[in-house]
C-alpha cells in the first residue's frame, strides 16, 4: 500500500492547521480521507491538492471558489479558466477602486486645512457620496480632470 498520512503529518508537510484541513474537508476542498483505527490516513496526493487550495487563497480566490475551482477539475476541461476570467475581472475592478482611493488619500494629504473636516473639498466629497454618487465620482466633482488611474500620484 502506498505510503498513506496522518492529518497531523499532512499539517506538517503543508503548514496548514489541522483544524483548517478539517475544514477544507468538511467543506468538499480535501476529499473524506480513509480511516484506519478512526484516524485520518491521507495519500500522498492530498499535499498538493492543499498546495492548490493555498495557491488559490493566495492570488485572492474565496474558498467557496476555490471549491468550484477544485470541482472544474476534470481530465478535458478548461472550466477553470472561466473561474480564472471572473477572478481576473474582479481583481481589476478591485485596483481601480484602489486607484480611486489612493487617489482621494493623496488629494486628502496636500490638503492644506489643518482640520481635514473644515475642508469645502472633503465635505463635498461627503455630499456627494450622501447623494449617492461613487467615490471617483464625488473625487471627479471636486477635481474636474482627474481620475484615480490616471493621477494617482496629484
């Protein structure tokens, strides 16, 4: 038989908690290992399937995807690279809302009001925001011509 792993050597091997791999597997991550005598015996497989999962977790996959990721898996398919495109256009949507951001921050530091809340700018920026425009749009109205990507650095 194959060399088989106990959870806590898996743990180890992987510097994962054991009570997350319990949890992976509670979530469908790490399939039911065998048991001998009630313990958990692992194949040596179940390394790399939580090098995966901490792979995936990395790059800012949520572990409900990383599930559907895991599930995509199959010997022809490419159902992973759907996976891949929707992470990819969030985490774009996710830098330019940091762009916006840093943006505004930016704009907030050269104020020059000692009391940020005294500022015309910053309170129209709060209006703005009260009136249920974004964050770049309340920025816009206050900056004409400029933008969170294109002037980060103003």
């Amino acid at each position: 038989m194959d060399e088989q792993l106990t959870i806590g050597e898996l743990a180890h091997r992987t510097g994962v908690a054991t009570s997350a791999l319990r949890y992976w597997e509670d979530l469908g991550l790490l399939p039911a290992p065998a048991r001998v005598s009630g313990q958990r015996r692992y194949p040596p497989s179940a390394v790399n399937l939580v090098g995966v999962v901490l792979l995936l977790r990395g790059v800012g996959f949520t572990l409900r995807e990383v599930k559907a990721f895991v599930a995509a898996r199959s010997p022809d398919g490419d159902g992973w690279r759907e996976l891949y495109e929707r992470k990819l256009t969030e985490l774009d949507q996710r830098i330019a809302q940091a762009q916006v951001a840093r943006t505004a921050i930016a704009h907030g530091l050269a104020c020059p009001h000692e009391n940020i809340f005294e500022c015309a700018n910053f309170t129209s920026g709060v209006t703005a925001l009260l009136a249920g425009h974004s964050v770049e749009e309340a920025h816009s109205q206050i900056h004409p011509g400029t933008s969170g990507a294109r002037n980060a650095e103003q």
